[in-house]
C-alpha cells in the first residue's frame, strides 16, 4: 500500500519511508496507472525542464523503489520496465 500524504509504503505490515524522489517517481506513475511513462516523462518530473542525462540516476531511483514495494525486487509484478519505452506501475489486486 502506498500512502502518498504521509511518503510511506507499507509492505508485509511494515512502514517504509520514501525519499522526495521515490515519491514524487510514485505519485507520476501512480498518476498514469497501467499506462506506460517514457523515461523522458519520468526524469522530467523528478528533475524539471533540464532532464537530460538523469537516465543513469532514474535507474538507481527505480531499483530502490522496487526495493521499498515488491516482494521480489528482481522479478518485479507492480513496477514494471516496458524495453525501450520506460515504465509501468500496476496496481495489485
């Protein structure tokens, strides 16, 4: 479950914090569930209108939220990587 008004994801009953970033990575997949967010989409709204060369950074950013919501980070279900296009958060049910 992820809580955005308190930057939290709570997994297997625990509290986990997340950083500015993670949230705000989050929230804009969050915001376009199901769909795909192309990486551009992604580096923009973590880093504004000067988003080129944060490709290396997202990644990083990527893996530690996979970290913070899926049961097996390696083998993610909710956070996917779509090859060439970007990302895709889905939702469990």
């Amino acid at each position: 479950t992820i809580d955005f008004s308190r930057a939290e994801v709570i997994r297997d009953g625990e509290t986990i914090a997340l950083t500015a970033k993670e949230h705000t990575l989050l929230e804009t997949l969050a915001r376009n569930e199901g769909k795909i967010v192309t990486v551009d989409a992604l580096c923009e709204a973590l880093w504004g209108d000067n988003p080129f060369g944060y490709a290396n950074s997202l990644n990083a950013h990527i893996r530690r939220v996979r970290e913070k919501i899926e049961a097996n980070p390696s083998k993610p279900v909710s956070l996917l990587t779509i090859k060439g296009l970007g990302y895709k958060l889905n939702a469990r049910k």
